[in-house]
C-alpha cells in the first residue's frame, strides 16, 4: 500500500527537515550528485551557513509542502575554484547530510539554482533563497 500524507503529514514531513538543518550548513562541491548517505565527493567549493532557526514553517499548497529558508550566511572566501554542480546540506555538527541536490545556472532547473556556478577561490558564495519540499507521494 502507497503511503499518502495529508497536509499535516506533509508540513509535519518539511519542518522536521528543517529543524535537522538549524545552525547547520551547505557545501557547494564540484561534479554530479552522489548519494546523501554517502562520503562527499566532488571538491568542496565553499560552506553557507542556515541560521539557528534555518526555515520558516511550512506551509502546503494542497499537493506539497515547502518551508523558505530565513536568511542563509555567504560565504565570503570560496575554498576553491571550480564550477558548483551539487550541494549537500549538514546538520549543526557537520557530520549528518539532511539532503543533498544538483545545482544549475538560474533558469538550468537544478534543484537550486545560482546566479553564476563559476566560483573563484577567495570569491564570495551567496545563496538569496532556498526552498524545502515535501512532496505527495
């Protein structure tokens, strides 16, 4: 039997997400998505950091929930350079990968996108907003 949640079950999904991410942070690494439970490949470009309270609440929309990042800290000296390709999203402690996700240019459809994937070393990393989904299933 399919498990389908409803608009509780969803947000209740995204906020527990979420909360895994307060104070935690995302890694902008080089090359294809692997999987989360996984070591981290690619090179690790530069970290953002989600803020003691990483999301707001979610909300749904009747089919998915989403909960909107509250201000996510830059990165002001990138690590390496090199094109961003994927992100892995961490815990507070650095250890656990909540999720992880491809990354495009605006407009390519990653699963986040930014405005220019060609980080310099020393360069300033920024993320204006970044959105959690819990989608029907």
């Amino acid at each position: 039997m399919t498990w389908n949640r409803g608009a509780e079950g969803r947000k209740g999904s995204a906020d527990g997400e979420a909360a895994k991410m307060n104070s935690g942070t995302i890694q902008i690494r080089s090359g294809a998505v692997n999987d989360p439970d996984s070591a981290a490949i690619g090179t690790l470009l530069g970290t953002l950091t989600f803020g003691a309270t990483a999301f707001l609440a979610a909300t749904d929309d009747g089919t998915d929930a989403s909960a909107v990042a509250n201000a996510i800290t830059d990165d002001s000296s990138a690590d390496a350079t090199g094109t961003a390709g994927h992100f892995r999203c961490l815990d507070s402690g650095g250890t656990n990968c909540i999720g992880i996700g491809t990354i495009t240019a605006t407009g390519g459809g990653g699963d986040m996108e930014m405005n220019n994937v060609s980080i310099t070393s020393g360069g300033v990393i920024s993320c204006n907003s970044f959105t959690l989904k819990a989608p029907q299933v």
